[in-house]
C-alpha cells in the first residue's frame, strides 16, 4: 500500500545534459571538453556518466591547474 510519500532517491549517475548541467556548463563545452577524460557506462544504449567520476574530474582539474578543490 501507497503512502502517496514521494522518497527522493539520491542519482549515481547522469545522462549528458545532466552531467553537463551539473558542471554548469552547455552540452557542447561537455562533449569538447570534460567527455573526453571521463570514463561512463553503457546501460543499453544509454551513456552514463557516475556523480563520483564527474567529481574525480574536477578535482584533477583542480590539482593540474595548482589548486585543490574546495
């Protein structure tokens, strides 16, 4: 039986536009700039990419360019 009580279930991992959307940046900068150097996961023919190897690349980004994450 229902509640009707929606549970907000945390994402491990986002499609493009969300990754993108969640770095800030449009679909074009993701694609020319951050997805070449995040690895994703193929679920059928969707692409994947985890909330965790968006944060590893920031914080490479971060240490390569001297300074470290907040």
């Amino acid at each position: 039986m229902s509640t009707g009580v929606r549970r907000e279930v945390p994402r491990l991992a986002l499609n493009q536009q969300e990754a993108a959307e969640s770095l800030g940046v449009s679909v074009d900068h993701f694609e020319r700039h951050v997805k070449p150097h995040v690895e994703y996961v193929l679920l059928g023919s969707r692409r994947l990419y985890s909330v965790r190897e968006l944060q590893r690349f920031l914080e490479h980004e971060s240490l390569k360019a001297g300074r470290r994450a907040a």
